[in-house]
C-alpha cells in the first residue's frame, strides 16, 4: 500500500509540473481532516521495541556469545572469538538502532501533542535504552543533531559520550516524573504494549525507567566528575518513593515471546543448524554450571554421552576443537530470549554498589538475591543449600577485587543473550576472568569498541574526523569515556 501512495503521489506530482497547474495549497487541500498527520505514540511502540530486541538477538549470537565465551565457533575462518572484529560488522547495529531511535523520538513527540504524560515517559525510557547501546558500542556518536533528517540535518555532528550520558540522565529523570503522574492508559491500548500490557497504571514502565537509570549510573560510576555514586544511593536508599524498582522476576523489562507472529523469536524461522549447527558452548561457560549445579544448565546446554561438556575458546587457526555441547533447539523460541534488563542483573548492580560503599546494607544480601532470582527467572527452583555451596558461597574474607569476581560472574550469566551487557560489563570491571586461548590476535587485548561503519566515514567525514581526533582514533582499542582511567 505505501509503494501505491508513493507511486499515485509521483504521478499527481508529475502532472503537476508539466501542465504547472496545481495550486499551493495541494497539501493543505488533501489532508484527511478525519486522520492524525504523525503516527499516534502507542503504534510505534510494539514494531520498533520488536525490531530492536530480534536485532539484538542475533548480534548476539554472533558476536557478544563469542567475545565473552558463550560459545565459540567451529568455523576456523570466523574470528570473533579470536577478537577479530572486522568493520563491516558495525553497520547493523548503527542502522537498527538509529531507526529504532527516530521512532522512539517520534513517540515522545506525539505523546507532547497529544498531551499523554505516559508515552512521553514511555518514549523517553526506549530512547535512552537504544541510545546508550548505540554509545556504549562506538563511543561519541550522533546524538543531539541525530534523527533530524526532516530538519534537513544529514551529516550530524558527533556529541561526546559524557554530554550524551548527562542528557540521557536528564531524561531519564524527566521520565521519571512523567509517569509518577500515573495517567492512566486505555484499556484498548494494552495488546500494543508487548513489554507490559495491562499495566494501566504504568508503574511498570517507571521501574523499568529508574532500574534502567542505575545500570547506567553504575557503568558511568568511575567518572567522578558526573557523581553517580550520589545518585546511586538516592535512588536505590535514601529516596525509593520516588525512584521505584524492580521488587520481583515478574517486572523484569523482558518482551516474553509468545511463540506465534507477530511476537516470536528472532530465532523462529532458523534452521536449527543455523542457530547452533556452527558453534559449541565454552568450557568457562559450561565449568562454572557444572561446579555449582546450577539448573539452568539443562535449559542452555545439551548432553554429551550423557554429560555438560565444553570447548575452549581462542583456540589456534587450524585447530579446531570438536564441538562438544550446545544450545538445545528448544532455546530458539525461548520467550527469556527477549530480555532488555531483569530483577537479577539489578540485584548484582546493588552488590556491587553496596561492596563499593555507595549504598548501605551488606553485598552478600543482594547478592543472594541475584543467584537466587537467576535461577527462578527460568521456571527452576533453587537447589536445596545452593547459595552454600562451594563456588557460589559469598565470603567476606575475600578482597574487594576476589568479590567483584564472585558478583560479576554470576551477573554474566543474569545477562545471557542481553544484548551486548556483558561485554560492556566485562570492558567496565575486567571480569568474569576469562581464560585466553593461544590463538588470540590484537595483542590478547578484548575489543574496547567497534569501528564506525565505512559508509559514515564516507559520507559524513568532516564530524567523523572530528569525532575520531577527540576520542584519540577509530580503533577497536580506544576505549569510550566511561572507560577510561
């Protein structure tokens, strides 16, 4: 139907030219008065969180699953798990995500028009979350002059990652207020929200917004210049009635598949083979499952001769390992699969801020809260003395660092398949310790960043250079603001 409109419009606008006789006021004249002239805030929702969160998917199966030893590949001349990132690989999550984004702008602004406080809020949450992938992934990006091309703006100028974290914090504060407001959604409205529908009241969106707001403030927390720790301890302790957050699994920002279009997995229409036919689970990924016991194993891992069984990662060009386990063809259209951010990964964001001294309370409590949610978040009870048991066991005699190790690894796996947060995580902290096999290139270093796509170096060359000068090179080891020393 768009390609009929499109070409009817030609042909009027061609005649219009040849025979000059249509009027100024052509436009005016044929507006639907019975029609909205943008898109109404609560269409855009469901197509663009949908498209985000299917792209996120295969990114990482390819690539975050690799560089963090999920998997690795069987195939020799696949190099990602060697840290080999070739530039061709930036160009879909630049062009998902910035579509993405002009949706998401788009919501707020006709929210503005239609004076729906919930949208807005709505619409300024899922730009901050699309927005903070796009800068946590290539550091200064587009961002104030971006989305802009009806403004005739088509080479926006790069914003530094600090300006753009201090904008997203502002909007995620706006968000903030806007929802307390509580005004409520139509019922009629509740099947185009995929993420909470029902929630008349939005308080679900808000916890989402204010859960969302601490793993950014964290991430940021080592630049002391933005004060995240001050915030993180309002947020989270002195000022809950105002920020409130994720309380259970069940308010975890996950888009649950329901297995039929148009909510299905980005897997859905694989063949198996191409969902794990060419990869087997790692031995880091599978050996921590097995020593503690941790039930998820049966959900991500299939047997081998009746036993969990990985393969290194980083092995060496031409020697390949024989794929031993891997993900079971059930994982494909697993409903999980479709997580932005849940219960337990921010249950280890408040371990490590209690650890860390920027809230009160003891780590070992929200850390237990984390394992335990992990597990519970996937349908499985919690093993009998399972947060006694050796490996998992929080102890306060280990070191700072020892603990971080003990915290971050189980948020590892609190972020399977999130998009690219472990990664991010890893780059932030230095763990999980991962195990670096003999056949690493770029110096055994992880990749900080991705490359710019090559097309933006092209066509928007001036601000890309610019931006390539301010952030000392376009390299994937020159690391982003938040983490640098």
């Amino acid at each position: 139907m768009k390609n009929i409109r499109i070409t009817a419009f030609s042909l009027v606008a061609a005649l219009c030219i040849g025979m000059m006789a249509c009027k100024k006021d052509f436009v005016n004249i044929n507006n639907d008065p019975n029609t909205s002239p943008v898109a109404t805030p609560e269409t855009l929702l469901a197509p663009a969180l949908y498209s985000v969160i299917n792209n996120n998917q295969t990114r990482a199966l390819r690539l975050t699953n690799e560089l963090m030893q999920d998997h690795v590949t069987t195939i020799n001349s696949d190099e990602i798990h060697r840290y080999v990132i070739r530039p061709g690989e930036s160009d879909n999550m630049w062009n998902n995500w910035y579509l993405a984004r002009t949706n998401f702008v788009d919501m707020y602004k006709g929210a503005q028009k239609l004076q729906s406080s919930t949208y807005m809020g709505i619409g300024l949450i899922l730009d901050v979350w699309t927005t903070s992938m796009i800068t946590d992934m290539f550091g200064d990006v587009p961002y104030s002059e971006a989305n802009r091309g009806r403004d005739t703006i088509y080479q926006p100028k790069f914003d530094a990652q600090k300006d753009i974290y201090t904008d997203l914090f502002r909007k995620l504060e706006e968000a903030n207020t806007l929802l307390a407001k509580k005004q409520t959604v139509p019922t009629d409205d509740a099947p185009l929200d995929p993420l909470y529908k029902g929630d008349s009241t939005v308080n679900q969106w808000r916890k989402f917004g204010n859960s969302l707001y601490l793993r950014l403030l964290m991430r940021a927390s080592a630049k002391t210049e933005i004060n995240a720790a001050a915030k993180i301890k309002e947020i989270a302790e002195t000022n809950t009635g105002n920020y409130p957050i994720f309380q259970n699994n069940d308010e975890s920002a996950i888009l649950r598949f329901t297995g039929v279009p148009p909510y299905t997995s980005a897997f859905y229409t694989y063949r198996e083979f191409d969902f794990n036919g060419d990869n087997g689970l790692s031995s880091f990924f599978i050996n921590n499952l097995k020593e503690w016991g941790d039930p998820r194993i049966a959900k991500w891992a299939t047997t081998v001769s009746g036993a969990y069984e990985g393969i290194p990662s980083g092995y060496a060009p031409g020697n390949i390992p024989q794929r031993l386990s891997y993900y079971p063809k059930a994982l494909m259209n697993e409903p999980l699969l479709g997580n932005i951010m849940n219960y337990s990964e921010l249950q280890f964001i408040l371990a490590e801020a209690a650890l860390k001294g920027y809230i009160s309370g003891n780590p070992a409590t929200y850390y237990n809260k984390g394992v335990e949610a992990g597990i519970t978040l996937w349908g499985l009870a919690v093993p009998a003395g399972y947060t006694n048991r050796e490996g998992v066991k929080w102890n306060d005699a280990l070191s700072p660092e020892d603990k971080m190790e003990m915290i971050m690894v189980q948020k590892y796996y609190s972020l399977f398949f999130t998009d690219f947060q472990q990664w991010h995580e890893y780059k932030r902290t230095g763990h999980p310790v991962l195990p670096k096999g003999p056949g690493l290139q770029n110096n055994g270093v992880m990749p900080a960043r991705f490359k710019y796509p090559v097309y933006v170096q092209s066509l928007n060359r001036t601000n890309y250079q610019k931006a390539v000068t301010a952030m000392g090179g376009d390299d994937l080891n020159v690391k982003v603001w938040w983490n640098k020393n």
